[in-house]
C-alpha cells in the first residue's frame, strides 16, 4: 500500500544519506506505539468510545498486529540514541514492539472486561482496500544490540491508557 511504500523510500533515502555522508544513523520501526495523550488512533478512539457509551464498528477484526505502550518506545529511543553515540559511521534498522501480535477482537475484549461494558461494538462494517490482516514485529535485533523488550504487556498499558482517559473524560 502507499504508506508502506512511503516507508520504504524513507528508509532507502536515510540509508543512502548515512552512506554518502558518513555519519551515524537509526531507523526505528516503531509497531503502533499508545499511551496516554495519543492522538484519534486506534486505542484512545476505543477507551473514548467506550467511556461514553458509543458504539463501534469494525470489519471482522481479524487483523492483528503489535502494539507497543509509549513507555516502551521512549526506552527504546535512549537506548538507541545511546547506541547511535557508540556505532561510529554506519546505518541501522531496529524494529520496537512488542513479541506476541494481538487481534483487534482481543483488544476490544480487554477493554470491555476492564471497562466493565459490553456491546457496543459490531464487526459489521466492510473492509479497507489493501488491508493489512497480520503484521508481527521481529525484535530479536533490538533485543541484541540495544538490550532492549517491551516490558509493558497489552493489559497493563490498556489499563493504563484507560486510567488516564477516565480522568480527563469524566
């Protein structure tokens, strides 16, 4: 799709940028990072949703992907400034995000339990041109050489995400 794409000419022109100029640099695939004070994406369209008892619809929600609490990302970002300090001349790519890829069912599952609600969402809704159904993140790199994993699980930075969201929303 074309955001892919534009990802991927981002990538090549750092890379070749890092080459011709001799200099250090990172490319960081963040996989959908969320928190607290997050934009309309995914997760802080969802708590809203829920906190005001709006319904929801999606297709299937068979996609899945990796989703990475804010937290993490920032972790990862120091230590990859920390690393980029050490590397000397030269490119790399590290992608961040958490192991274990999740369904969108099991996240609105989540939150349902924690939000103590139920049915407001339908899977009734038909799907995006180019959908993306499954996309898993491969941080054995990250783990390696920048010592870094995701160490806030889907539960804990949904709940988190929740406890902020109910503090500005009600």
């Amino acid at each position: 799709n074309f955001y892919a794409r534009t990802k991927l000419m981002f990538n090549d022109v750092l890379k070749d940028y890092a080459q011709y100029y001799g200099f250090s640099c990172l490319h960081l695939r963040l996989f959908s990072s969320y928190g607290p004070k997050d934009n309309e994406k995914l997760f802080a369209y969802l708590v809203k949703n829920f906190l005001r008892k709006q319904s929801i619809r999606f297709p299937p929600a068979e996609r899945q992907g990796n989703f990475t609490y804010i937290s993490d990302v920032v972790d990862a970002l120091v230590r990859a400034v920390d690393y980029c300090l050490e590397m000397g001349a030269g490119y790399e790519v590290f992608n961040i995000g958490q192991i274990q890829a999740v369904s969108i069912k099991s996240i609105v599952n989540i939150l349902e339990r924690q939000l103590a609600i139920s049915g407001l969402v339908s899977y009734d809704k038909p799907y995006l041109a180019n959908e993306i159904f499954y996309v898993n993140c491969d941080g054995r790199k990250a783990r390696e050489l920048l010592g870094w994993s995701a160490k806030i699980g889907i539960e804990e930075g949904l709940r988190k995400t929740v406890d902020y969201y109910r503090s500005i929303l009600i």
